[in-house]
C-alpha cells in the first residue's frame, strides 16, 4: 500500500513500539491515531508525534468500538488496523494467580480480539481492503519458565491470526502477524522486571521498520508472518 493513502489506528501507541511505529508512519506520509489508558501521557504523545490521540481501554468493547468510529470521523475513513496494546505478567506455576493471569488474557487476547473485530467489520463496510497487524512475540512460537500467563496469550493471539486471516483474505484483508524478541522500551519496567540495556539488543525502531515494510507491499501479496530477532545480543 502507499502510506500517503493510509489511515491507521495504533493500539498501546503512547510509549514503546507503538509509539515508535506511529512515528515511523507518519513520516512515511499516513494518518495516525493512537490509543492508550492514561489520558496525560497519550496527549503528550499525540502532541510530539503530530497524532490523533484517543483514550481507550481495548479490554473494554465501548471503547474499542468508539475508537474504531473515532479513527473513521477523524480521517475519513480507516484501512490499518496495529494491534500493539499489551501486558505482560511472569510467575512460576506454582505461584500463578489467576486474577493476574485473566488481566492478561483480557489485554492481550479478548483486547486484541475485540479491536480486529471493529476493524474487521469497518474495512468490510467499505470494500476496500484493508491490513491488520498483530503484534505477538517469539514467545508466540516458544515457552519459557515462569512464562505462563504471557505465553499463553501470545500463543492465543498466534491463533487467532490464522483464523482471520482464513475468513478475511476474501475481503481483500491482509491479516500479518509480527513476532519480535526482546526490544528494549518500558514494558519490562512496567511489568517489574530489570532489563539490561545495552547497543546490541533491538530497539523499537527496528519494529517499526519491519511494520512499515510489512505495509508498503502492494496489497495483492503480503507477509503472513514475520520474526525480528537481534543478531548478536550481549
């Protein structure tokens, strides 16, 4: 697609790999919006990256449908849709608590599914078309210890790739999913835990280059699937 004819919705766009994608794009020439739950840091990011900001929580079905509809009256319509949002929770099975794990579940799975659903249904009220990236994970492809909740959401979300893509590629639906090893951005913070920092290990903008990548192929191929590993991590 040309990304000067892009019009894109980016959950969890505020920080990390949402934030640094919705840059990427909109230098590239597309229409932006992104999500996200605090109301005061998704302004301040709206406002450095020049774009639409729109609070919402994608475990909320009002939400994930007023963001939809939010995106198609700001822009005029919709034609992306970067299921970035989501968490992360890490604990041996023997300590797993299953409130912790269905916070989980609801982000990075029914979230996920409530927004490729809205999306889903506004690309086919248009007949245009339209692209749908899923943002997963190696731990998509690979268990880990103390991985569970994590894990089994990515391993959900991998999923139901496959499903839509079956049903919506006779739209003229692109469904992509993009599997990044560990990046450094705040997530690992968030989730309490101590990531090392250093030159070798991925950044965000290596993923918002293979998003873009991802999109910029005339739609009539695209990449089912895609792994971004770093190449000598230390």
């Amino acid at each position: 697609m040309n990304l000067r004819d892009a019009k894109i919705l980016i959950t969890g766009g505020s920080s990390g790999i949402g934030f640094e994608t919705a840059r990427t794009l909109i230098e590239a020439g597309a229409q932006v919006a992104i999500t996200g739950r605090d109301e005061a840091k998704l302004q301040a990011a709206a406002e450095k990256l020049k774009a639409h900001g729109i609070r919402a929580d994608v475990s909320d079905a009002a939400d994930v449908q007023r963001m939809v509809d939010e995106t198609v009256r700001v822009f005029g319509s919709m034609n992306v849709l970067i299921n970035n949002a989501g968490i992360g929770s890490f604990a041996p099975l023997v300590a797993l608590d299953l409130a912790e794990f269905r916070r989980v579940m609801d982000t990075n799975v029914f979230g996920a599914m409530l927004a490729g659903q809205a999306a889903a249904r506004q690309f086919i009220a248009q007949g245009k078309g339209g692209s749908l990236i899923n943002i997963a994970s190696t731990a998509a492809q690979r268990g880990f210890a103390n991985g569970t909740a994590y894990t089994a959401s990515k391993f959900a979300l991998a999923a139901m790739t496959e499903c839509w893509r079956a049903e919506l590629r006779t739209h003229g639906i692109r469904v992509m999913q993009l599997n990044p090893s560990e990046v450094v951005t705040e997530f690992q913070a968030r989730m309490g835990h101590q990531q090392v920092v250093n030159e070798t290990k991925l950044r965000a903008r290596e993923i918002a280059h293979a998003i873009k990548a991802m999109l910029e192929m005339d739609d009539r191929g695209f990449v089912t699937e895609l792994t971004v590993w770093a190449t000598n991590p230390k």
